[in-house]
C-alpha cells in the first residue's frame, strides 16, 4: 500500500515533466501507476494487509493504513477507473491545452489521496487525505480558470465540501477521544459500540461531512456546478471516486453505528430526497452532463440509503450498486465528453442523428444506460433487485418506514429509468423538428461532426461492456463483496444474481419499467422551472455568502477605522483584560520572587527601562530606533549573565539586524518627527502601557510559581545528547526534538519575505539582484575596493567603511560556517550562521550600494528561500521514508583519512535548511527595503531635479 502511495506520489511530481516531453501521450505511461496498483489489489484480493508507522504517537498521529473487503473494491474502482480515465485524457486534449501538465498531476495526486482514503485506519489520516480531494478537487473544477463559471463551481465545492470537512473532524476528535482509539479497526473489533451523547454527536458531525461530500440535499448544489470541469474530471471525481467519499464513509461506519440515535433520521432520510428530488430534476435539464450530475446526485442518496440501513443484505446491495454505478456513470460522463468533443455542444434539442452517424458510441452509451436504469441483464439490475429485496426485508426499521422506503425507492428507480431513456434519446434520436435549430451558434452531428477514434472511444466501451459481463457474472461478484456484508450485524440472507424467480422485487421492476415509460413518453411536459426545488439551496447559498460579506464588512467597518492607536488599544485592553478576569477566577498559587541575583542585573534592567522611557519623548526617528535596540541588546545581557550563550547571541544577531531593517525604512522619512504630528504626554496612553506591562508580568510570575512538578530543563541537556547527539540543548530542540515548531516558524519567515516584497515591489517579486555591470554607469578602468562601490556618488562613499568591509566579510563569513559546523554542540547553529551572513551581506550593501547585493550573491532570493524549504521539509520525508519519525536525526560516526573520526548527525541537513533560509530572508529584505527604496528614492530625486530645472 505504501508503495502505491508512493508511486503515485512522483507520477504526479513528475507528471508535468512528462507532459511537456511527450504531450497528451504523456496520460498512456502515467495510467501504468494506477493500473500497477490495481494488479496489487487484485492479487491481494481477499486478505488483510496492514502498515503501521509511528510518526506523532503522544497525539494518535500515526501512519495506519489497512486493505480489507471494502478497502479492495473501492481501491479497484480507484485504481481501474482512473487508468482509464488517464488514458480518455489522451485523446479528450489537444497538446496545446493550456495548463495540461498541472492537470495531469493533479489527476494522478486525486488517485494518490483516494486510495490514502480508502485504506486509511487512523482517522485523523484519514481525514488528511479527505481534505486533500478536496482542495484537489478545487483545482481540477476550477481547471479554466479563466472562466467565471470555473471559478464560482470551484470555490462552491471547496466552500461546501471543506465546511463539511471540519464538522467530520470535530466528529473525529470527540468519537476518538470518547472511545478511547482512533483507528476504525479498533471500533469495528468491538463488540460493543460506544455510546452516549457525545458519540451521537460525533456520528451526526461525520454525516455531515460524508453527506456533504458525497453532494447529500441539501448540500447537494456544488456538483452540478461542479460540470464546468472538464469531462475527464467529471467522469472521475464526481461519477467514481470524490463523491463516492462519503458512501464508503458511511458503509465503513455502519457495521458500528448504524443504530446510533442520529443515523437513520439522517441517511434515510436525506438519502431519499435526494434521490427523489435530483432525479426528478434529471427529468428537466437539457444539457447531457447535468442530466448526469443530477441522476448522480439521484444515485448517491439511493446508495447512501443502501449502505445505512444498516443489514447485512442491504449493504451487499449497497456495495454492489457502488460498483455498478462507477462502471455505468464513468461510462456515460466519458460519452458526454465525446460528443461534446465532437459535436461542439451537449445540449440534446440540438443534437440529431448521432445514434445513425456512430453506432458504436450509441451502443457503448446504450448499455451504460440501461445498467443504470436497472434492465436486465447488467449489473445494475442485479444491484437494484437486490436492493429491492433488502429494503422489504429490512426488519431495522419499523413498518411505518419500510414502506416509506421501498415506496421511494421504486418511485425513485422509475425517475432513473425514465431520464436514463431521455440522456439516450437526446443524444442520439432522429430530431427532425429540432435537427437545424440555432446552429448559428451549437454545431450539430449533422452538419460538424468529426468521429472519435479508437482509443478515444475505448475507455467508456470497456466499462460498458464490463457492466454488460458483470450482470450474468453476478454469482462470482458476490463471492468478493460479501465479505464487507458480513461484518454488518445479523445474517446475509439472500446472495446476488441475475435471476431470483418471480418475486416481489420482480414485480416492483415491473412496475418501476411502466412507470419510468410513461415518465419518458412525458418528457415534453415535465420541462425546467423558473423556480425549480432543488435550485433553493444554491439560492441559500448566494444568500449566505451575501449576509457573511455584509457582516464582515460592517465588523471591520466598527473595528478597523483606521486608527492605528484605536488598533492597538483594542489588543492591548483585550490583553489586559482577559488574563487579569482569568486569574481573579481561577485557582492560584503563591508567588515566591527572587528580584535579582547580581546587583549588575539591577544595572542592566535599569538602563533598559530608561532607554524605554527615552524612546517615548525622543523626536528624532533615529534615535527612538537605537535607544529601543538598547533594550533588546540589555536582554542579551542578561541572558549571557543566566548561562545562555546561545540564546545570548541569537538575540545580539537578530537585534543587529533589526537595527538595520529599521534604518534602512527609515531613510525614507524625515529625520525630525514634525511639530505637527508630535503628540502631549497622554495620560489614558501611559495607564495602559503601565497596565500591559504590569499584567504580563504579574502572569509571569504566577505561571513560574505554578510549576507543581520537576521542571523539564532538568532532563534537556541529557535528552538532547542521547536523542540528538549534540551538547548544544538549544539548537538540538531547534533542530530535532521541536523541528516541527522551527518548521513552521520557517515556513512564516518565508510567508513574512513574500509580504514585504510583495509591499514594495508590487509586481514582480523574484530576480537576481543587479550588478555593476549591469549599470549604465559601469567604468571597468575605474578602480575600487569593492566592485560596485565605483558606481556610488563622490559624496556617499566611505573609504573606511570599504576597506573595512573588504577585510571582514570574509571573516564573517568564516564565522558564519563556523557558527552553523558547530551549533550542535557549542552557541550557535543554522539560525545564529544564516543572521551573521546576512550582517555580512547587509555590511556589503552599506559599503558598496545596491549594485554590490549581486556582485556579493548573485543569486534569486527566491531561489535561496525554496532551497532551504525544501531541504527542510525533505528531512522530514527522508526519515519517514527510513522508517523512523519525522524530522528524527540519524547518526552516522565514519573515520576519513587525515581528518580523522567525524560524527554526522542528518539533523544538520535540517539545519541546513534553515541557515539558508534565514540568508533568503535578509537578501529579499535587502533588496526590498534596501535596493528596490534606493531605487525608487533615486528617481523621486531625478525627477524633483528636472522640475527645478524646468521651473529655473
């Protein structure tokens, strides 16, 4: 399994790369992964496989994956029917689509996070892979971008199905907390279920999810819009695999919950409405692929009633209904796309002819049809007798609502018969009053038709017909889904087959067959409303997204007006507040204080509040700037004076820097803050600064006094040694025992560069920064002490400063390698070697101008920032990859000649990560804040010059 996982995994990394040396011939080698993964499934058919990886187990957040009786069927439907759709895109695409490449790959990662679903134990990775369809499924809706219509069905379903997504994971948290595991086999092996209200509740919020997904009224709307998606994507997500979520959500759950107080009320119910209501709805559309969205939106709520009802015979109806459904409804989406690729519409008034014109294409759709309207002798008429039968004989349910079912569901398959026979006839009848109507703007078979060729064509041929063989082929079917069945509670009473003898679900065929006929021959009267049933919660949905614009609008008009002291204010008082309320309340310890331990702390905290003082009266910009540096340099201090020479040095590193960010904005400004904007002393202002800065310390020192236990520095430098074999606690918790922390702060200091830049430079962010001779003004005869320094202005240069600056930035960045080589085991580390590059690029830029910044790296930020995010993230894989947690270190000790005995730790490659990171970091500040403003200042001068000159 996880070598499928895997495989499909690069496939889609490598998709484009493919794409762009082969074209769309490129899908025929990418169907090879999941057709490989389907000869896995099929030669593991029957047996349960299970693989399981320890990767955060304190939080259940473990790589548990398991094959069984359902993991197999809904894996071959996964699998096969994605081969088959890879190689339908061969033939649907032109080599000139736009985007083809990214399509592929999002196709082949759709495979990867399905099959992560269906075999997937633990929940919450579970709940990883659902959500990952769906912001796949975002992408490939969304496909034509530069469509309205696109972009509206892709935010919808992302909207929709995401929403139902964190009510399914509220769901999760509480039914794995309440029944103390969250992996499913672990709930199935019980032998009894949990109860209580909070696992109803759980069951309630993961319905919600699975109906959502699987597009349940009244959540129903996003997958006919979902239609403007290309057909490939429509045969795939929204026929056999996306929507299809949420009904094996609900039959993996049902063996376990499905007498829970919430299940029937919910999945009956909704599940009969919309089979009723969408396939009703099928009846009155006139584009092919909405009459098939809505008879999918039909078929899902009939096997969402299958797979909960709860009975060992009603889920093997509901199983092999699944089945029939994915060969059926892939079939005709494949169709549609088809004749819409050859006939330039998919509107059934204006096609005419196309059964005379393409025989085959008529009878491929034909017997994908009427195994969906459930005629003998194809699957789906197998699946429905057999659902028939399950719902009469379904004694779950009380009397009252058995009939209510099976009167529904008859109602239901007559409505599937009845559009089944309307999508055949539109697509292909003799129209002769309608054969020429509008072609001004539709071509129609008739007069621009151009045939599909064989291996277009082959994909739906091969699902119909196994439709066609699965029918009679039912009583080996049955052998490989009954085993789902009976892990259901009760007896399996009846097997599928073609042929029960004269029953009452016979009968009820009968009168379905009668029924959907006259429906049919009725078709020009059932015609589309205005106001239409099923339209009301897309309405309700424009409704909501109106009233969520307006209040968010008038919350931001009543919090944000603008006034930066009103912000502050709001954050501060919140700040104050809160803790304080929260502290009165609660339960609280003494507080035992020691002021000091040196009177040369006194000192340095005394020198720090004045500076913090003088930065509240100083005018000049400059100077407020460094007296607040003061603070942060006086902190260092103090951590140098308590024994941490580590965080000593970070802290002197980063304020450095900071200082020059500061000045660098600064230049920008005036010097002298102007009468007019300088403020009197505000009494209000000083109490709530006062407050702030009493309350955090009064937390403080109640959460220090807190501590009931042994505190855990105690054990850090050990564990730091023997965990990740270095002396340096600090950055082995950066590095190591909390990478996934310095992960994320990492991927915020990227998210903090692309702001700033995006700020300034507005348009385009990346790109190497200029060198000297990239200036017109370059004069390589001129001689200097640094490249670019030549170009700067008489008056700007600084002899000092640039042979300064030619003697120490080798050194610094010695120091720098030095500080990054040995912060495993003495201060200093990725994050301390990465600032004193960047103070060394910073010295480079002062000294020499913005043209020196590309004469010192010539290298794209960008470039720099995804280097280090991909080495650290990679760490992470790597060791999953090896077996061990994520973001482990690995050891390896080798003896070299003339070095010597050399111990490596892989965490350094994390490092790594962030050492370039941090240098990304500083060139894009440099050249935002630093080059880009130079520029722009430059410019304001030039043009301020020639007015004055003009105006002289």
């Amino acid at each position: 399994m996880l070598a499928i996982l895997l495989a499909h995994a690069f496939a889609a990394i490598t998709a484009p790369l493919c794409v762009r040396a082969l074209g769309r011939n490129a899908f025929y080698p990418l169907a090879l992964v999941p057709l490989g993964g389907l000869c896995w499934v099929i030669a593991n058919w029957g047996s349960t496989q299970q693989v399981r990886i320890t990767w955060a187990p304190a939080i259940e957040m473990n790589i548990d994956l398991r094959f069984d009786s359902l993991s197999a069927v809904m894996a071959a439907l996964v699998l096969g029917i994605g081969a088959l759709i890879l190689c339908y895109c061969a033939g649907y695409f032109e080599d000139d689509e736009p985007r083809l490449g990214v399509f592929a790959a999002e196709l082949v990662g759709f495979a990867f996070a399905m099959f992560g679903l269906v075999t997937s134990d633990n929940m919450l990775l579970l709940y990883v892979f659902w959500e990952t369809t769906t912001v796949l499924s975002f992408l490939l809706v969304g496909h034509y971008a530069e469509r309205a219509s696109s972009r509206r069905a892709a935010l919808q379903a992302l909207f929709v199905t995401a929403a139902g997504g964190l009510s399914m994971l509220v769901g999760i948290i509480i039914l794995g907390q309440s029944s103390g595991s969250y992996l499913l086999s672990d709930l199935l092996a019980r032998e009894q279920p949990p109860t209580g209200v909070a696992v109803s509740v759980a069951v309630a919020l993961i319905l919600v999810g699975a109906l959502s997904k699987s597009a349940i009224v009244p959540l129903h709307f996003w997958l006919p819009g979902a239609m403007a998606a290309p057909t490939p994507v429509s045969a795939y997500l929204h026929a056999a695999a996306m929507v299809k979520a949420g009904v094996y959500l609900i039959a993996r759950l049902a063996p376990v919950f499905a007498h829970s107080p919430p299940w029937h009320p919910l999945v009956l119910t909704l599940g009969l409405a919309s089979m009723l209501l969408a396939g009703w709805r099928a009846l009155q559309v006139t584009d092919l692929k909405l009459v098939l969205a809505f008879g999918t939106v039909s078929q899902l709520g009939f096997l969402v009633v299958l797979v909960g009802i709860g009975t060992p015979d009603a889920a093997l109806a509901g199983i092999a209904m699944v089945v029939a459904h994915a060969l059926f409804k892939a079939s005709l989406f494949m169709v549609v796309g088809i004749i819409d690729h050859g006939a330039g519409t998919r509107d059934l008034r204006l096609l005419s002819g196309l059964g005379r014109r393409e025989p085959v294409l008529l009878a491929v759709a034909s017997l994908a049809a009427l195994s969906m309207a459930g005629i003998p002798p194809l699957i789906g008429f197998v699946g429905k007798e057999s659902a028939l039968g399950a719902v009469l004989d379904a004694d779950v349910l009380a009397l009252p609502a058995r009939v209510a079912l099976i009167v529904g569901v008859t109602v239901g398959s007559a409505l599937t018969l009845g559009y089944s026979a309307r999508f055949v006839w539109g697509a292909f009848a003799d129209k002769p009053d309608q054969e020429h109507t509008r072609t001004e703007e539709f071509g129609t078979p008739e007069l621009g038709w151009h045939g599909p060729g064989a291996l277009f064509i082959a994909p739906p041929a091969i699902l119909a017909v196994a439709g066609l063989i699965a029918g009679p082929a039912a009583t080996w079917l049955d052998g490989s889904l009954v085993p789902y069945a009976e892990t259901l509670p009760g007896t399996l009473t009846t097997h599928l087959a073609l042929w029960h003898g004269f029953t009452a679900p016979l009968a009820l065929t009968a009168v379905i067959v009668a029924a959907g006929t006259v429906l049919f021959l009725q078709r020009g009267r059932i015609v589309e409303t205005t106001h239409h049933v099923l339209g009301n919660a897309d309405r309700v949905y424009d409704a909501t997204l109106r009233a969520m614009d307006r209040i968010s609008l008038r919350m931001t008009g009543s919090v944000q007006r603008g006034s930066l002291p009103l912000t502050q204010a709001t954050i501060l008082g919140t700040l104050i507040i809160l803790p304080t309320v929260a502290l009165a309340l609660g339960t609280r310890t003494g507080v035992r204080l020691r002021l000091w331990d040196s009177p040369l702390q006194v000192a340095i905290g005394a020198i720090m509040a004045a500076m913090a003082l003088g930065a509240t009266v100083l005018r000049n910009r400059l100077a407020s700037v460094l007296v607040v540096g003061v603070t942060g340099y006086g902190c260092g201090v103090i951590f140098a004076l308590h024994g941490a020479p580590d965080l000593a040095l970070t802290q002197f590193l980063v304020e450095t820097l900071t200082l020059v960010i500061f000045v660098l904005v600064l230049r920008a400004f005036p010097a002298e803050i102007g009468a007019a904007r300088a403020t009197r002393f505000k009494v209000r202002r000083a109490l709530l600064a006062a407050a702030t800065g009493v309350v955090v310390a009064v937390l403080a020192a109640f959460a220090t006094a807190a501590r009931s236990t042994e505190p855990i520095w105690h054990r850090i430098p050990l564990a730091a040694y023997e965990l990740g074999g270095g002396k340096n606690a600090v950055n082995v918790l950066l590095v190591d025992i909390r990478a996934w922390d310095t992960l994320g702060e990492i991927s915020v200091l990227i998210v903090a560069a692309t702001g700033v830049a995006s700020l300034v430079f507005r348009t385009r962010r990346f790109g190497t920064a200029p060198r000297a001779v990239d200036s017109p003004r370059y004069d390589p005869d001129l001689v200097s002490w640094l490249p670019a320094s030549r170009l700067m202005a008489r008056e700007d240069r600084s002899m000092v400063l640039q042979i300064t600056t030619r003697l120490l930035f080798p050194t610094i960045m010695v120091l720098s390698i030095y500080f990054f080589f040995s912060g495993h085991n003495a201060p200093g580390g990725g994050f301390a070697g990465g600032l004193m590059a960047g103070l060394a690029l910073t010295l480079r830029y002062l000294a020499g101008g913005r043209y020196e910044l590309g004469e010192a790296l010539p290298v794209d930020a960008g470039h720099i920032l995804g280097a280090g995010l991909t080495l650290a993230a990679g760490t992470a894989t790597t060791s999953l990859l090896l077996g061990a947690p994520p973001l482990s270190s690995a050891i390896v000790e080798i003896t070299l000649p003339l070095i010597g005995h050399v111990k490596l730790v892989t965490a350094m490659f994390f490092d790594l990560g962030v050492y370039l990171i941090v240098v990304g970091l500083v060139l894009d500040v440099l050249r935002s804040l630093g080059a880009r403003l130079d520029s722009e200042l430059g410019e304001t001068t030039e043009t301020a010059s020639r007015r004055g000159g003009s105006r002289s």
